[in-house]
C-alpha cells in the first residue's frame, strides 16, 4: 500500500469511529425521544404527540443515514486493505 493509500485508510478509519460515536448518540436520542413520545401521549395533547413524533422519525432517518454512511466507509476500507 502506498502513503497516499496509507494516508486515506486512516483518514477514513478515523471517520467511521467518529461516525460511529455519532450513531450511539443518536440511538440514546431515540430512545429519550421514545419515552418523551410516551409521557407526552398521556398529556392527551395530541399535537405535541403528532410533533414528537415527527421529531422521532427524523431522528430514526437520520440513524439509517449514519449507518449507509458506515456502510460505505466499511467497503473502501476492506477495498483498501485488500489491495495492499
């Protein structure tokens, strides 16, 4: 492998273990936006259930996208390490 394929598989490892600390903040997220979603229903306030809800699948979405994210990283690093 030379530096310049050196230099990339660093950089995209360090940015999966970044996008992977991100991933398990998101998914704590979704979790505390499930138990508000929860209480909030119990309010009866069904707007505020409606936008919790909103909030909830945004954040879900944006889980998914991290993970295709990984995905991807995962894939050039193996293509990587495999062409070294």
């Amino acid at each position: 492998m030379d530096e310049k394929q050196q230099k990339r598989l660093k950089l995209l490892n360090h940015l999966s273990e970044e996008l992977k600390k991100v991933e398990k903040e998101q998914q704590v997220t979704i979790e505390h936006l499930a138990k508000v979603q929860i209480e909030v229903q119990e309010t009866g306030k069904e707007v505020l259930s409606q936008k919790i809800g909103e909030i909830f699948s945004n954040a879900t979405r944006n889980t998914e996208l991290l993970h295709e994210m990984l995905h991807e990283f995962t894939i050039e690093i193996n293509q990587l390490k495999q062409g070294a």
